[in-house]
C-alpha cells in the first residue's frame, strides 16, 4: 500500500455542506474515501496511453430532425466495427432520441471515436466514460459463460440471462 498524503483545500461552505450530505447518501464513512473515490473516476475517464485497451459507454442526446443525422450516427458506429459491443436507442419526445453506445478497444480508438461523434451536427450533449480495461490477451467471444460466486449465467450476444436461454 502506497504511503498516504494529506493535503489542504479550500471549498465553499455551500458546496461542502451539498457534498457532505451527497456522500452520506452513497454511505461513505468519510470524507476521504470519497475524495479518493473522485479522483480514481477522473483519472480512469481519460487514457495516459492511446493504445490501452478500455471499455467505456458513449451517451448522446440528438434531434433527429437533423437531416440525415440517424444515417450519420449508424455509419460511424458500423465504421467502427468490432469497437462497438452494444447500443441502446430511446426516444425521449417527438424530436429527441437518448442513444448508449457501449464501445471495447485501444483508448485513443475510442476516444478519437466519441469525439467524432459527439461533434457531430444535431448531437445536442455527448459524453464518453471509460469506465475500466480490458486485459489486453483477452479475446471475446459473443456467446460465453460466466462464473459468479454462487451462480453462472451465459451471455448471448447483447443479451444476458440467469438461464442462459436468449430472450425474445
């Protein structure tokens, strides 16, 4: 275990108070472990090296009233081939659609993917977490089984069940 440092800040008494009662909330004991925990998040949201393997979810809020932005969006993701595991689409209102993109691959790939993307004309708000790695031997394959503590379950491709049966 690394040798703790301890260091001073400065916040305003409002925001502090609001922190105070968000992490007692979550039920941290303290006011460090959550410092810690934010920090840890922030620096996992963005690669040190291009060529790391990472998972991460894209969010993005669009009108799809903008032309042909709905064509756009599905090029670019088939674009990226293999990098894209996943997608949820929903429709917020009669101009707005919520679309996650769960994306695998080397950080600067998806990285350099979620900012094309989210620059796109008619994406109102996008934003991509990293939100682990992925060991770098690791080969997926689309159908497989998992073993959790006390119970499996087997993934088919986008879908899971505790049976292992696809559901329709």
């Amino acid at each position: 275990m690394s040798d703790l440092v301890r260091f001073g800040i400065a916040v305003d008494a409002d925001l502090l108070e609001r922190f105070d009662e968000r992490i007692g909330e979550k039920g941290y004991a303290n006011r460090s472990e959550a410092i810690r925990d934010l920090i840890r998040a922030d620096l996992l949201e963005r690669s040190d090296d291009p060529q790391a393997p990472a998972t991460g979810t894209l969010t993005l809020v669009y009108d799809h009233h903008v032309r042909e932005l709905t064509d756009k969006l599905t090029d670019m993701q088939h674009d990226l081939g293999h990098h894209v595991i996943s997608t949820l689409h929903v429709h917020l209102d009669h101009d707005h659609c919520l679309e996650v993109v769960v994306l695998r691959g080397p950080a600067g790939v998806i990285e350099q993917a979620a900012q094309r993307i989210v620059a796109t004309k008619g994406v109102i708000h996008g934003r991509l977490t990293l939100t682990g790695v992925l060991a770098p031997d690791h080969a997926h394959d689309p159908a497989h089984h998992h073993e959790h503590g006390p119970h499996t379950h087997t993934h088919a491709h986008g879908r899971s069940s505790s049976s292992g049966r696809r559901s329709r």
